[in-house]
C-alpha cells in the first residue's frame, strides 16, 4: 500500500496501531427498515399476530433505507463531524458503528476498541451512589473493572463530586449528575469515541471544558473521535473534517468550514411545480405553475409564492397549506378569506407573501388550492412545493430541535427577572 | 491491532465468543440489580422470605392439615418448603427475565452487548433470593427435626438444573416480551398456574399412588418437576428417585433450554429496532 505521508497523523513513537490503515472503514453500508401498516407501532401484539395468523402477510409494508451506499474512511486521531438534517441517517450511522443494530447490505470495518457516548448517563441508576454508578456506568460504557478503579480519581475530580460519592445519585442536582456521567465517559479508554449530542447538556463552563477534553482527547492520544450534533459551531470548532448526510447519503465530505456552509447555504430554498398535464375539466381554474422561495433569516423567515393559474369562468382566491415532514398541516396562509381573482380570457399570475412563524428545523411542504368559496374547490395541487429549514429559530440552542418540542417556536422574551422578597 | 467486521449476519459468528467478553458487565448488571432490589424497599431482603414463606404455612395449613395430603412421612412444612423455594426461583426468574430487556431499554437502544447477559443477570438476582430464602429452610428442619442425610450433598446439583430449567422459559418469555407486549399479561397467569401444575402442595408420591406409573409421567411433562423431586429427595430423605419421570422431566427442561437459547438468538438482532 502506498504511503501519503503527508496526509498522515503524525505517529507517536511507542504508538501500539499502524497508522497507515483507516480506523474506521465503511463500504456501501445500508440499513433498511420496514415501516408496517402502522408505521408507528414497532412491537406487535400477541392477539393481532393470532388473528393474522391464518391471513396472508401483509404485503402493503413499505420499505424505507435510513441509509444507503454509504463508504468513507477514517483515519486514526482524525475527529470527524457528522451533520444533516433530522432523519438524514446520523443516528442510523452511528448505531450501526456501534453495532446496536445490524446493517442490511454493506461491511464496517474497525480497527481497535469503540465505544459510545451516545447520551450522558446511561445506564446511570439513581438509587445507586455515585461511586457504585461509575462503576456501572464505565462498565456499561465498555471499561473493565481495572480501568475504571486506575481512572476513578481522575474521574472524581473532574467531576467534582469528591463529597457526595457515597449520596445516592438520586440527591444529586442536574448539574453534578451530568458532571458526573461526563467525567465517566470522558475517561473512556478506547480507539474511537462516538459522541452523540452530549454537550447538550450542562452550563456553558462545563460545555467549554467538554469540547477541551474532547479535543485533547483526539490530539494527545491519537483516537479517533466521531461527532454528531446540530451544534454548528461546536462541530466546526472540534472537527478536523466534516461528513453531510442527506436522505440517508453522503452529500458532502470535506473540511468543517466549506461543508458547514454548504450545508447552510444550499439547504433547499426554492422549489418550483409544473403541471405534467391540464385537467380535463374546462372553464375550471387550474394551476400551472408555483414556484417557492424561501427567504429571511430565522426567527423571521419569509416564503414568497409565485403562482401561475389558468383562468375559469367565476371569481376564485386561493389557500397555501403548510405541512410538516410527516405530513400534519401546520398552518393555512389565506392572503384574502373572499374571491378576489376575476376570471380574464388570459392566464394570471399571482405573488403571495408569508410571513413564517418561527419553525424548527426540518422539512415542510406546501399544497396549494384555489377555489370560489370554502366548499367549491376548483384545483388541490397536494406537497406542491417544499423548502427545509436548517437553523433552529433558538439561536444558541445546541440541543436538536426535533417535533418532540412542537414544530412552531413562539417568540418569547424575558419581561421581569430580579431578586425579590416573598415575604 | 485487532480488526472487527460488521456485516449484515455476521455477528452469529463470534456470539459465544462476545458472550465470554462481556461478563463482566453481566457481574455489573447483576450486581447492580441486587444492590437496588435491596435498596429500594424499607424491608429489603425480609421480602424476599416473607412470600415463600406465607406460601409454605398456608399450603401446609391447606394441604397438609385440611386436606390431610401424606409427604413421604416428613411433616407437610418441610416438604412444602422443600419444593417452594425451587418453585419460587423459578417463577421469579421467569417473571424478572422477561420485563429485563424492556426494563433496560436504555441500554438496549444505545449500546451493544449480547442481550442474553440481561435476562441471565435477572436469573441470577432471582438466585440471590433463593439462597436467602435457604434459611427458612433451615429453620423449618431444625424446628420439626428433619435431620440432613448425606442426599444433601447433591442438592447443588439440583440447584444447577434449577438454574438450566428457569434459564430456558426466561430467555423464551423474554424475547416473546419484547416482540409481542401483551405477552406480559400471559406471564403472571403461567406462574399462578403453574403452583397447582406443579407438585408444590402435593408429592408426585402421592400422584403415583392414585394414578400410578404414567400419573407420575404425565405430571413430569413439566421441566420444574425433576427440580422439585431432586429437592425433596435430597432434604426430605424419605423418598426414591423415580428415574423415568426425572429423566423426562429433565431432558424437558433442556430442550426448552435449546428453543430458548434459539429463538432469543433468532429475535435478539431486532430488538434494539423494536423496543
């Protein structure tokens, strides 16, 4: 194999791996899931398998890849970044490297020890003390029992918790529980490190000492550390490079910096709809046309919607609906609740302006619908158009904004906050 | 530097070998199960003699005086208390092991281990108890003075075939919890069950005087049996082994011990998909 030293970590003398060979080698990796008949419901129930028993299985299962065709390579001390949307197949990437969940097609290759620090204290039990959950916990996080004893100090100390080893951590307050699982899983003695979306956590101090440790943790020891968050900036401040994962591919590999703004830049922001064919009906309005642009900045974003309709015979107004990823209607933009549009021998254009509440992060779609009063509907164009938000409308916000906090962030301020007396 | 392979099906291939790996984690798990269990309740480990042993006075009370069922010429509390503390660990083995995958579905969902290590650590916990609740074994022999003959020395033997009998239904019940969750309501009724299938309150004696040979056979087609007979043969020193039963019995019990080990392994790859 040939050698490109330049490219090459440097190798610390006593260094046990041969830093020519990747960490971490994927080739055309996939996971496919079957979503059932009711997509929500994983686990089944004895009694419906019983009554399905003697019926055919259901064939209406769809299939749907979290991830597909997938190879990268990553070289030993390398801290690798990888960020995308919510559903981009992130979380599929990692658990698949971590082997919670077996791939469907294609091979992972790792060189020396993985473990995970998928999220801060698990496996923690709150009846237990703190001294017996690190225990627990760096077994669990992969530690055996000599490493942990060799590294408890140090674990104590950068925790800070000296004086409440022996509380159960149920008495502990927020702060010192994620301190404490921190500190476990920082002292982790493995060759790569997957972290998922830990620094979400803790005071903004700690979050700095996080990152540091981090950090350190890829430069002195040469481990390879793979990183996923939706923190941008914490991801182009660790990283040494960068993956985007999108609908489950790899779209782009790179350097933090041009991936980072890659991804903010070219998340999709205009999108366009023609119609294949006209409707039979005559004397109907029918789109034609609609094209979307996504605008502004959060938390005030704009969509500006340019519609082209083929004229009928009586006087219509139109409806925008707005859609989330799972297809439940956010919101309706009705520029003007009675016909407003004359019919003309022509064609007609419209411009329409909203002005978006703040969303969350993530993909919308947009159907729009014209007619001459709530209950004639001339045209239904459904998903239309879609755009995605990349940013969440919390600016600072390092937690991923997912729907488990609603899709629409109200605008909130902080109107009065002193110290007072109750009594 | 070692080199793993992740492929689809691959991991059948070095599962025994992960298995040893991870030991140490299961002694974590099971340590940390039993620290808990004993730390959570005010009474702690009273509980886990109370139950048997409310068990043992009321079937004797039952059984023995009301019902004037014979145990082998040993008073009734003796050979009661004999098959209740096997019966008991089965049956919280049984119960423990399956709610331990979805009682850990943290784990299950964020880390890899054999999940086999779950189950086998509640197995373990169950077995905890079982050696407290030798003390009122003790204590009802010592009370009606059923002295020990040297059967007992075999009693670790029975008490390993108590371990392979629950360990086969636990991983069963407990790969069936996780694909099917209205499978815990099944459980509790199993159990409750089970005390009367069993010979807990009567002896298989008894059966075999009322019903004959194949009584005793058709009653053996349960693998707790060969657990219990082995217990009273051992303690209660009064009886003979009746070889076909037991080896029905316990041949049972490793069978459901393969069909076990065979469909957790089978369903084991999906469960951090489904739970």
């Amino acid at each position: 194999m040939a050698r490109v030293w330049d490219s090459q970590p440097i190798a610390f003398p006593g260094d046990t791996f041969d830093m020519s060979l990747p960490a971490i080698q994927i080739t055309s990796l996939g996971k496919r899931y079957q979503l059932g008949a009711g997509a929500t419901e994983r686990y089944k129930t004895l009694r419906e398998s019983l009554a399905n028993w003697w019926r055919t299985p259901d064939r209406s299962e769809r299939e749907f890849w979290a991830l597909r065709d997938l190879s990268f390579s990553v070289q030993p001390g390398e801290v690798l970044g990888i960020i995308g949307q919510n559903g981009a197949g992130k979380s599929t990437l990692l658990k698949l490297i971590s082997r919670i969940t077996e791939p469907t097609e294609g091979r992972i290759s790792l060189r020396g020890r993985v473990a995970s620090l998928l999220e801060v204290g698990t496996g923690f039990h709150p009846e237990l003390t703190g001294r017996e959950n690190i225990y627990f916990n760096g077994s669990v996080l992969g530690m055996t029992r000599a490493e942990i004893r060799s590294k408890f100090a140090e674990i104590v100390e950068f925790a800070g918790v000296e004086q409440f080893l022996d509380l159960p951590v149920k008495r502990y307050s927020s702060g010192m529980y994620v301190r404490l699982a921190f500190a476990v899983a920082a002292h982790l003695q493995s060759e790569v490190l997957i972290v998922d979306e830990v620094l979400a956590v803790g005071d903004a101090e700690f979050q700095k000492r996080c990152v540091g440790r981090l950090r350190s943790v890829a430069n002195e020891s040469g481990r390879t550390v793979l990183f996923v968050s939706h923190n941008l900036a914490v991801v182009q401040a660790m990283c040494s490079r960068v993956l985007l994962l999108s609908g489950g591919r790899l779209a782009q590999d790179g350097s933090p910096s041009e991936v980072i703004s890659h991804y903010v830049r070219g998340a999709s922001s205009e999108s366009r709809w023609t119609r294949g064919e006209l409707p039979r009906v005559e004397d109907s309005w029918a789109f034609e046309l609609i094209e979307l642009q996504l605008g502004g900045e959060q938390p005030r974003m704009t969509l500006r919607l340019q519609v082209e309709l083929r004229c009928g015979g009586s006087d219509v107004f139109i409806a925008f609906d707005i859609l989330d990823a799972a297809g439940v209607p956010l919101m309706q933009a009705l520029p003007k609740a009675t016909p407003f549009l004359k019919p003309t021998p022509l064609r007609c254009r419209v411009v329409i302006g909203v002005e978006l509440p703040p969303l969350i992060p993530g993909a919308y779609a947009v159907d729009a619908w014209v007619g001459s009063d709530f209950s004639r509907t001339h045209d239904h164009v459904r998903n239309a158009v879609a755009f995605e938000i990349t940013e969440s409308p919390t600016t600072g916000r390092s937690v991923a904004h997912t729907s488990d906090h609603g899709s629409i962030v109200p605008v909130s301020e902080v109107i009065e906050c002193h110290p007072c007396d109750l009594t | 530097m070692q080199e793993l392979i992740i492929e689809a099906g691959k991991s059948e291939a070095h599962y025994w070998r992960d298995l040893w790996r991870y030991r140490e984690l299961f002694g974590f798990l099971a340590w940390r199960d039993i620290l808990v269990r004993y730390k959570q309740t005010v009474i702690g480990v009273a509980w886990a003699v109370i139950r048997p042993l409310l068990t043992i006075f009321i079937g004797a009370g039952i059984f023995g005086t009301l019902a004037g069922l014979k145990y082998d010429g040993v008073p009734a509390v003796v050979s009661i208390c004999a098959a209740t503390l096997p019966w008991y660990f089965f049956s919280s083995a049984l119960s423990e092991s399956a709610g331990s995958l979805v009682g850990n579905a943290n784990l299950i969902s964020k880390i890899y281990f054999p999940r086999m290590i779950l189950p086998a650590s509640a197995v373990v916990v169950a077995f905890v108890d079982f050696a407290i609740t030798m003390v009122i074994l003790a204590g009802v022999m010592a009370w009606h003075q059923v002295w020990p003959t040297w059967r007992l020395l075999a009693l670790p033997l029975f008490t390993l075939l108590a371990f392979v009998t629950a360990m086969g239904p636990g991983l069963l019940f407990t790969a069936l919890n996780v694909k099917y969750r209205d499978f815990r309501y099944i459980i509790p009724f199993v159990v409750q069950f089970g005390q009367f299938v069993s010979p807990v309150f009567y002896t298989t004696t008894e059966v075999q005087e009322k019903f004959g040979d194949w009584g005793r056979i058709i009653v053996a087609i349960n693998p707790i049996v060969a657990v219990i007979d082995g217990f009273r043969w051992a303690i209660c020193g009064t009886t003979e082994m009746h070889w076909p039963s037991f080896a029905l019995s316990g041949a049972f019990s490793l069978v459901l011990l393969g069909v076990g080990v065979w469909y957790f392994r089978r369903t084991e790859k999906t469960f951090a998909d489904v739970i």
